[in-house]
C-alpha cells in the first residue's frame, strides 16, 4: 500500500504474479480489515513471547509447570 502526501493512496494487488493498483476509496472497506487481522496475529505473538518468558523467583516453576501440563 502507498500512500501519496495528498491523503489518497493505492493497494498493490499480486494475482498469480500479474501486478494490478487500485485506489483506496474507503479506508474501513478497503484497508482496516487487514490491519485487524495484522493487529490480532501481532497481539497473539506478543501473548505467546510474554507466557514463554520465566518472570521472577517463581518463573522457573511456571514455565517447569506448562512444560509438565
């Protein structure tokens, strides 16, 4: 996606290798859906890295315990 200075911008679609732009005409219908979807998978990630990392003096027996359970 590009964006030009005038606030208007362009997705690149790739079909099969053949390249195509097409204006955005509505950032809610066109963009937000895939920021949301980029948005809960970057969420997930953060909350996967946050439970895999021993906090404190009891970090050691959370993570022995999710490896045990």
């Amino acid at each position: 996606m590009s964006l030009s200075s005038h606030g208007k911008g362009e997705m690149e679609i790739n079909d099969n290798g053949f390249m195509s732009n097409h204006t955005i005409d509505s950032y809610d219908m066109d963009v937000r859906p895939y920021v949301d979807i980029w948005q809960s998978v970057s969420d997930r990630i953060a909350a996967a890295r946050q439970n895999s990392e021993p906090d404190g003096k009891t970090g050691w027996l959370k993570s022995t315990w999710r490896k045990c359970s």
